[in-house]
C-alpha cells in the first residue's frame, strides 16, 4: 500500500484538478482513508493482499456515486498503479521512505492528516532508500490525472492496464 500521506496528497491533486466531481470533501477523504484503517487489509482491497488490488471485483460491488465511494476507489486505484507500474521492487525500507518524505509530501499538497490517523504517521529526518520524492510527485500528478469514471470505464471494458498484476522483485 502506499503511505497515507501519498493517497491524502492523490486525493488533495485530484480535487484540485476535477473540483466537480467531488461534492462532499469530508466523506471523500474518509473513503481515501478507509482501506487501509482496518487489519485484514486484503478484504479493503478486494484481493488476496493490499498490493493485489481487484479494481473489478471493488466495481461489482460499488457503484461510485458518492463522493466516500469515489475516495475509497481513487485510493485502490492509486495502489493498483503504485505496485504495477510505479514501483521496480519492494523492500521494507518503503515504510522507512514514507516516514522520511510524509512532512515534505504534506506541505507540497496542503495535505491535513485527518484525526483518526493522527497517531499512524511518522515523520523522520534522512535519506530515502527506495522511494525519491521527485519521483513520488510525478506518480501523484498522473495519478490524479485519471477521471475516477474513465478508469471505471476502462475496467468495466476489461482493458488489461488496469487488471494485470506484476511481480517486484524483493531487495
């Protein structure tokens, strides 16, 4: 999963570049929040675990009509592009990075961390190992490029960007 402060600075860029289509601020950062607020994090994500996102399976039971629905899809959508396309291979320094680039993340898209994740972010001092913020920033800007409906499109369509899984190496 991405940090949440990367999904709290998707959800700050796609607001700002599509004002209309969200309605009711406060419930869409809830949806943001939500998958990743609980323990069993593969029944969130609608897959065997939280980087094995089923955009389908999320679409069969959720209409996206409301703006929380909207946040908790932008949120698989921003973890499905995270582990197949953004990421060339995971280690556990990744929990270490978003600790490290969380203050500089949160100022750059006036991120507020809501109060019910308050105590789950972490903020350090030093470098990065696998994640580099230039590149953390341009995966936020295209991510929040997509139209939320255009991606429902797309997987609904069985478009093979948005349903084909990778495997990252592990260092």
């Amino acid at each position: 999963m991405a940090g949440y402060v990367i999904h709290l600075a998707v959800a700050e860029a796609y607001k700002s570049k599509h004002p209309d289509d969200i309605e009711n601020y406060d419930d869409f950062i809830q949806g943001i929040i939500f998958p990743d607020s609980v323990y069993d994090k593969s029944i969130t994500h609608y897959g065997e675990k939280s980087s094995k996102v089923n955009l389908r399976e999320f679409l069969k039971e959720n209409e996206i009509n409301n703006d929380y629905d909207k946040g908790y899809f932008l949120h698989l959508v921003t973890d499905y592009i995270f582990y197949n396309k953004f990421l060339e291979c995971f280690s556990k320094d990744i929990y270490n990075d978003y600790d490290v680039l969380n203050e500089k993340l949160q100022e750059k898209y006036n991120v507020n961390i809501p109060e019910s994740i308050r105590k789950e972010i972490f903020y350090k001092k030093g470098k990065t190992v696998i994640l580099e913020m230039d590149k953390v920033v341009k995966f936020i800007e295209e991510v929040s490029d997509y139209k939320l409906s255009e991606i429902k499109e797309k997987v609904l369509e069985d478009d093979k960007y948005w349903l084909e899984f990778r495997k990252l190496p592990r260092i």
